[in-house]
C-alpha cells in the first residue's frame, strides 16, 4: 500500500524493499545473470551514473526498508529463539543495504524506474553507514 501511496511502480521497486545484500548474494547472482564480463561492465556503468531522481520518494522509501527490516529482524529472532551469535547475524542480514543487483535488473527490464531504484539503493546504503553501528552497539 505505501508503494501504491507514493506511487511507485510495484514491481520496479518490492524486489529492492523485501531482498536486501542478505549475506553479500548480490554479486554472486548477478554475476549468473549476467556473466562475468557484462556484470563488471554494466555494475561499473551503472555506478558511475547513479543519480537521485526523486530524493523525497527515496527517502520514504529507506525509512521503510528499514522499518521492515526491524520487524523481519524482531520477528525470525522470536520464532526461532535465536540468540547470542545466530540473533546477531539474523538482525545484521536484515539491515543490510538494498543490493545493486536489484538495480540492474530494473535498469533492464524498467529502465524508466531506474533512477528512482538507484536513489534508493544510494539512500539506503547510506543510512546502513549509520544505523548498522548503531545495531551493534545497543541492539546486539
């Protein structure tokens, strides 16, 4: 619905919200997708041009990958009773950045939401510089 408010494209923009860098997967994958080459040339490119079109949406839209990202965090941790270490890298996984993958894949098959995905995958690894430290100093 908050994509939908903000009128957002669903697809352009659910895989980069709900698949974070969980475990550093993102290059691995696109590496597959892509190859080994086309993944150097096109990753290289695409971070070379990476603006932020609409900085508001972006914004709304880290806020909210984090957001659900601490209730995914708070709601696995509960379930499955982790603790000590496993707890701690079950919250790390979860506040990880949006992964620049997802970003070559929309400049593919969205290209016009492009910037958008790129402005919050920016904003949101970003706002990780501040809020995994803060993580591991009061949460884990």
């Amino acid at each position: 619905m908050a994509l939908r408010f903000l009128g957002c494209s669903t697809p352009a923009f659910l895989g980069p919200l709900m698949y974070g860098n969980i475990g550093g997967i993102g290059l691995p994958v696109t590496l597959l997708a892509f190859g080994d080459t086309g993944m150097a040339y096109t990753m290289g490119f695409s971070l070379a041009s990476f603006k932020v079109r609409n900085a508001k949406k972006a914004i709304i839209l880290t806020i909210l990958h984090l957001a659900l990202a601490v209730i995914v965090a708070i709601a696995v941790v509960r379930m499955f009773g982790f603790a000590g270490t496993e707890r701690g890298v079950v919250i790390l996984n979860c506040l990880m950045p949006s992964s620049v993958a997802n970003y070559l894949v929309i400049d593919q098959y969205l290209p016009d939401e492009a910037p958008d995905v790129a402005g919050f995958i920016l904003l949101s690894t970003l706002a990780a510089l501040l809020v995994l430290p803060l993580a591991l100093t009061y949460w884990i």
